[in-house]
C-alpha cells in the first residue's frame, strides 16, 4: 500500500506523519517551527519528511500551511502567524527532499481529512469548521475541495459578522473569528476577571488570582469540572458559532458540519449552544432538511491525514 507522509506546519509547531491508504497514522514526529525565518521553517520540513522517509517508503508529501495557499499548490501568498510571503515552498521543498510535494491551506487539508476518514466520510458536502485560537474553514462539495478561483476560498474566520466590531488581526473589524473563537473565549473571561466579577471567581482561582493566566484549556476545564461562568462563557461563544454557522448554510447548503480545533474538546458544552443557536438563526428554518452539526472526528491529526492524502491525487 503507498504511504504518503503529511505534514502539518502552524506558528508553534510541525507535525509531520507516515499515512496509509486507509488514513492510518503509522508513525508521527513533532519539532518545534522556527516561525520568524521562512528558510528555517523549509529546513525543520524537509527535516521531519527525510527522517520518516528514512524509516518508511514515502511516495509523495502534502503540506498543510497556515496560510493563503495558490491555486496551484505551490505557493504560499501571506500567513499571518508565520514569515511567508509570495513564497514557492513546493519548490523549495522539491530541491530538499528529492519527492514530489503538494501545498494545501491547513484548514482545507483538515477539512478534506475529515471527508475522507471522518466525520464527513458518509456525505458528499461538508464545512469543516475550526475553532481555535481563531475560526478556519474547510469546504468540500460534491466530493472535491473547494478552493475558489485563486486558491483562496472557505477563509470563513473573516466574514464579518459585525460592522464595526472588534478590531481583527487581517485588519477589518468584525470577524467571526473575534467573537467565536478560543481568543474570544479568553478575551471575555480575562475581562469578567480583572474587573472584580464575582462570577469569574472561580476561573480566578484557578489562574492563581492572575487574569493574565486565564487560557483557553484552563476556562474549558473549570467548564468541564462545572463552573457556572465558564459554562456560560463556552455557551456564548457556541451561540455565534451557531449563528454563523446558520449564515453559511444560505449560501453553502452542506449535509454535514463538523466542528473541530482545540475549543471543540469540551464537546456538548460548545456544540449545544451551537446547534441552538443554528437552530434559531437558520433561513427557512422548518420547512428545509436539517444539516447536522458533528464533532469533527480525528483531532490534530486532520491536516496532516487531509495532506498525505491529497498528495496521492
């Protein structure tokens, strides 16, 4: 069977894999990205591909990149966390490794993982949604992946859900992301805190008595241990998730929507409110078939699953 290796590069970590043809992970490795240098970023993938491919017969490397993917695959346009701009990593990788590599935007790499061995793989369209330190999307319709014209498409996370809002790191104001994202989780809480709330007193404690240590996993478990507040918190967060969620189906119409990153983990506690929510907001509500909203299924393993496979075709 051909093994693909797919690797998973975001601001703090590489994540590279040896996948088979049934999406089974054989052996994984993990350094550190040296985010600030794009050469030295190149150097740690080639690195992680040259070690696996010491251990195993690789055949192909798909990338997952945090960033605006080209049409083509090769180049990455902009990343917002790591030093790429207008960079040809598909050849620069080519000329390390010596094996033909595909480039893939890491949210449709997840998103096509989860068609093909998660919690997408019974239908034919699915919005992959992430809910991390921001939103990422992925969109596949009608079994192949969305890209859009330029390669750029399904960058749900900056779709403005409020005019004017709060000010986004793109530069708008407003995202979907500043308002049902981990960030927008720690955003609330960390201010409910320093003001004195007696409802984030819990949270508090937990930090130390330091708001500034207030972080996403910490907020989730004081949820999952049954803090009122921080239940409340992921139920506010899971409510914008619904409502743009519902706001994606006038336009994209998916069978499935299957959430995932880090925030997803608490399960119920986010994915509840969310669906409520979709519930309430979605166009023709009653009178249309109704979507599910599914936990996605492979973890953090969906990029680097969705890029070794994508390699194969």
């Amino acid at each position: 069977m051909t093994l693909a290796c797919g690797v998973d590069v975001g601001g703090t970590k590489i994540l590279g894999g040896v996948v088979d043809g049934d999406g089974t992970v054989v052996e994984e490795l993990r350094v550190e990205s040296p985010a600030t240098n794009p050469h030295e970023i190149e150097d740690a993938i080639a690195s992680v591909v040259r070690e696996l491919a010491g251990r195993h017969p690789i055949a192909t490397v798909g990338v997952g990149a945090a960033g605006y993917v080209d049409k083509t695959r090769s180049r990455v346009l902009f990343a917002p966390n790591i030093a790429w701009r207008d960079v040809d990593l598909k050849t620069g990788l080519e000329k390390r490794i010596d094996l033909p590599v595909v480039i893939e935007n890491d949210a449709n790499a997840a998103a096509w993982g989860e068609f093909r061995y998660g919690a997408g793989e019974d239908v034919d369209d699915l919005l992959l949604v992430t809910v991390g330190t921001g939103v990422g999307g992925g969109l596949v319709l009608d079994g192949e992946l969305y890209r859009g014209a330029f390669g750029v498409g399904a960058e749900i996370g900056h779709m403005r859900v409020v005019p004017g809002g709060i000010l986004c790191g793109c530069g708008n104001h407003g995202c979907f992301e500043q308002y049902a994202s981990g960030n927008a989780l720690v955003r609330e809480v960390r201010e409910a805190a320093r003001g004195g709330s007696l409802l984030a007193r819990g949270v508090l404690d937990l930090a130390g008595g330091d708001p500034e240590a207030i972080k996403g996993p910490l907020i989730s478990r004081a949820a999952v241990a049954g803090d009122p507040f921080a239940i409340e918190s992921l139920a506010t967060v899971g409510t914008w998730l619904g409502e743009g969620i519902a706001s994606l189906t006038a336009v994209l119409d998916p069978a499935v929507v299957a959430v995932g990153g880090g925030v997803s983990e608490v399960g119920e506690l986010l994915l509840g409110p969310t669906r409520a929510a979709f519930g309430n907001s979605l166009t023709g509500r009653g009178y249309r078939p109704r979507l599910e909203i599914r936990k996605a299924s492979l973890g953090n393993r969906a990029g680097l699953i969705g890029a070794a496979d994508l390699s194969r075709r």
